[in-house]
C-alpha cells in the first residue's frame, strides 16, 4: 500500500532552521603587556626572532603567524555584544555598555580577592592547544601561560580566583557560551593569522616537535637541562607581570600603539 499523503507530508515536513552562531566581536582580557612590560615584549619578540633565524627552518612557521608582541593577553572570554549606538539593536541586552556595567559590578569582589596586594602572572608554561590527529607535527596554537607548580602560586591562586569569578558571571548572563573550561594562557603562535591565505582557507599547520628541539628554545628554559616531553607542557622562564586592569577588548582591532582596541574596562 502506498503511503498516504499525510505520512508523505509528516516526512517531509520542514526542518527548524539552522541558527547562525553570532560572530565573536569582543574578549574579555587581563593584558599583561599592552603599554605596561616592554620587557615582556622584548623576550617574547628576542624568542620568536630567534625561532625564525633557527639553522634548520621550522615547517610550518611563517611570521604572519606570530602574534604581535603589543596584542599578548590572557584571554578570559570572548563575547558576541551588540553595538550601543544602532537602534537595531535595542532590545539587545547583551551590548558593549551592559557587559562593562557587569564588569564594573565586580570590582568590590575582586578587590576582597586582592585583598590590597598586586595581581602578579607567571609566564613559566609552554604548549599547545591539541593538533590534528594529537600530532605535535600538525600544531596550530602555541601558547604560554601560568603553571600551578609555579613559586609564585599562591598569588596564582588570586588569579585564577579574580579569573574564575569573572568566567562564572559572564556566563550565568549568557554573555559567554563557549562550552570549554575556562584556560588561562597567552598566544604566541596562531596558524588563523597566516598571510596570504592558504587556498581554500585551510590551515597550515607548523611543526610543535621543531620548536622544542629548537636552539631558540633553550634561551627561555627554565632548566636547560629540562628533558623535553610534546606530550606535557614545558617549564619555561618568561618572568612574572603585574596586570593593572582587565580590559574589554574589539577582537581583530589595532590601536595607534599595535595592541588591540580597549573599549573599557576595570582598574586592579
């Protein structure tokens, strides 16, 4: 027997339509060197340099792929905000000024947190976030961060306090739905930035294993004697910086002094 028209009509009945994820505009940001550590910049740019001159080219490694020195931040968040001045967007409460306003509510909590003392970030862990196919040989982000093993840690522990108060509130709001767990790190290599752009917009990996056998490497060591492992982060010696502010930042923006575009944020 044939299906009836109706069964016919059921199984083909319209899909609901696919809602477009809005485009990320903004990150919430603790900038460890935008205006305030040149000497940041200088060991980062002096390892990076160093990286690109390696006897053995690295694969992969192209300077578009290098983050510019006066955009290295640690990333707490990225949003999607509407913008205040388009009357589109009115009934809109996830804008730039609604997100500063629940930033500035914070202030009192993170100040408690801080308890008077100075928000000090160590930069003394190094990897990747996870290549193709786990291949150290197939990276696309490289990265530098705060390490819990750190001599510095309790200060650590404020900042991933003021960190993690920050990460839960925003996302409570809905103003941050990435569903991964909140990382503290710093990029220094992204294969998205690479210029021209590779046929197709693929991504061209760069070769993770290189950069740790690397003679570039062993400047920033924390123990040159380290036993290097792809598989775990490094111990890496890049300092330890204070962070003034936390700072709302346009994504893909440059300001007059190379950082990103700040359109707000809090005093520490």
């Amino acid at each position: 027997m044939p299906p009836s028209s109706s069964m016919n009509s059921k199984s083909h009945q319209a899909r609901p339509p696919h809602r477009t994820r809005p485009a990320l505009t903004h990150c919430l940001s603790l900038p460890p060197v935008q205006g305030f550590h040149p000497g940041l910049r200088e060991k980062v740019t002096a390892f990076t340099t160093a990286l690109r001159q390696e006897e053995s080219p690295i694969p992969g490694l192209h300077e578009s792929i290098i983050v510019n020195p006066r955009k290295l931040h640690l990333t707490l968040g990225v949003l999607s905000l509407a913008s205040d001045d388009n009357p589109a967007n009115e009934a809109d409460t996830h804008t730039i000024t609604s997100a500063l306003n629940l930033l500035h509510s914070l202030s009192s909590k993170i100040g408690e947190i801080l308890d008077g003392e100075k928000l000090l970030v160590p930069l003394d862990r190094m990897n990747i976030m996870k290549p193709d196919r786990g291949d150290p040989e197939q990276a696309h982000v490289m990265w530098i961060g705060p390490s819990d093993t750190s001599v510095y840690y309790p200060k650590l522990k404020q900042v991933c306090a003021c960190s993690e108060l920050i990460d839960r509130t925003f996302r409570a709001q809905g103003f941050v739905t990435e569903k991964r767990p909140l990382k503290l790190h710093c990029t220094l290599l992204n294969t998205t930035y690479r210029r021209p752009r590779p046929r197709g917009n693929r991504r061209i990996p760069f070769s993770y294993s290189s950069i740790l056998a690397s003679t570039a490497l062993k400047s920033i060591l924390e123990e040159p004697s380290t036993i290097i492992d792809a598989k775990r982060p490094t111990s890496v010696n890049l300092g330890t910086w204070e962070v003034q502010e936390v700072q709302l930042c346009e994504m893909g923006s440059t300001d007059a002094d190379g950082a990103y575009r700040s359109v707000g944020g809090i005093v520490l």
